[in-house]
C-alpha cells in the first residue's frame, strides 16, 4: 500500500491551523513574510474548496428533504 493511499485527508480545522501558523510567520518575520504568501494562497484555495463542497452537500441533502414526493416520482 502506497504511503499516500495510508493518509486520511486534511481537515477543514487543520487548513485554518496552517492559517494561523503561516500569519504567525509573516507577522514574526515581516522581511520574508513574501514568500509565504503562495502557501497562503494554496491554504486559502483549500479551504474555500472544502466549504463549497460542504455547501453543495448540505443543499443537496435539504432539498431531498422538503421534497421527497419529488424525488420518489422522479425515480419511478
């Protein structure tokens, strides 16, 4: 088994841990603060991608929701 397949996926709380970490860094080191700003860019990429999956998600299960006589015609 290939290490990455071992991996369980990043977690939303982790993509903000590495937020606040990589603000900390640039507010420390203010002259290399720069060169962070790609990993912030990744992080923030992330981050925005996960809670628009969630928000699809969570649409997707409340519209099943007020509406199952829809769904259960449309499946027949």
């Amino acid at each position: 088994m290939s290490r990455s397949a071992k991996r369980k996926p990043v977690t939303l709380d982790e993509i903000e841990a590495g937020l606040d970490l990589i603000a900390r860094l640039m507010e420390k080191f203010p002259r290399e603060a720069e060169l962070l700003t790609p990993h912030w860019r990744a992080l923030v990429f992330q981050r925005d991608k996960r809670i628009e999956a969630a928000t699809i998600l969570a649409a997707a299960k409340e519209r099943l929701t007020r509406s199952p006589d829809r769904t259960a015609r449309q499946s027949s």
